[in-house]
C-alpha cells in the first residue's frame, strides 16, 4: 500500500497522461473497490457493477491524454461511475431518476455518502462562482423549482434570457466536473 500512497492525485493524473500504466494501476487499486460499491448499492448486480467499473476506468485510459480532472481522483472516477449507473439504468428503464436518487444514496455505505457529500458541496462551490444573475437564475430553477416564465416574471426579464442562464450555469458545472460528467448527471444529482 505504501507504493500506492506514494504519488499524489496531479501526479498519477500526469504520469496516465503520459501514458504510464504503472500509474494507472495505482489508480485502479486504489478506486475500484468504492466505484464498485457505490455502482451495487445503486443496481443490485453484481456482474452490472462490475461493467460498469471496467467502462469508467476503460474510457479514462481511453481519454488520458486530453484529461481535466478538477476534483480528487476519487470524486472523479466517483462520478463517472454514478453517471454511469444512471445511463445505464436509462437505458434500461428500471428505475426512476427520483427513486435511484432519494433511496439508493441513502442506504450507501459511509464512504459513498461522503464521497455524496464532497460532490454535492463541490457543485454548491461551482453555483457560488456563477455571476450573479446567472446564479440568482439558476438556484430559482433548481431549488426554488420555478419555470422559467415564473423566474421571468419574478426578474422582469425574457424567458430567452433565463434560457441562457440556465445553459449558461449549466456548461459551467458540466466543464468544471470535467469530461465524464455529462449534462443529464448534473440535472440528477441538483434536482
């Protein structure tokens, strides 16, 4: 284990980049228990959340020379493998997002609820940065729930401009979770 605590995150995310498989192993030894935990507590198959793993740490190699990993490795490949879950589970229509959100991350293990924990902050960080109106926009939809004719009439301006801020924030929070955090996850994860 001492090997694998040897190099910090920037470090193995520069030494996969530069295509070190040493590097990646470390990475893989280091995550794949807790992407494996948080993929079962979340679909209940064991041979499902093993895939899953396998296709996040597939594309990670797959996409290492262009990586922005602006989080710790862990929340990073954390995500991916949620997202992952939820694409497959859309894909497979078994479960409603509401339900895959409220039940699942409740009933994870500690480390899962955590790693929960450091994202949700991490994306409440993001909004914090947002200019103004566009944050002020943003958190009226997203946590107040309104339309965006509601937030019109609310701010005196056009619901084309609420569409901006919105897509706006929206590209903000997609690039800074980086390339695996598609825009569907963050629309689940802040609903």
């Amino acid at each position: 284990m001492a090997f694998v605590d040897r190099f910090t995150d920037i470090e193995l995310i520069e030494q996969i980049k530069n295509d070190d498989e040493g590097a990646f192993t470390v990475i893989y030894k280091k995550n794949w228990e807790i992407m494996y935990l948080a993929a079962y507590n979340l679909v209940k198959d064991k041979s499902v959340s093993e895939d899953i793993v396998q296709e996040v740490f597939v594309s990670l190699w797959q996409r290492r020379a262009k990586l922005e990993i602006k989080v710790s490795i862990k929340s990073y490949l954390y995500t991916s493998t949620i997202y992952k879950v939820y694409d497959h589970l859309k894909k497979n229509k078994k479960l409603l997002k509401q339900e895959l959100f409220d039940n699942n991350i409740e009933a994870a293990n500690p480390e899962t609820k955590l790693m929960h924990e450091e994202l949700i902050h991490y994306l409440d960080t993001v909004v914090d940065s947002l200019p103004a109106k566009c944050k002020e926009v943003y958190k009226l939809s997203r946590e107040n729930m309104l339309s965006n004719k509601e937030i019109a009439d609310h701010l005196d301006i056009s619901q084309r401009t609420v569409e901006g801020h919105i897509s706006k924030a929206l590209k903000i929070l997609k690039e800074s979770l980086g390339a695996a955090a598609a825009i569907e996850f963050i629309i689940f994860i802040y609903s």
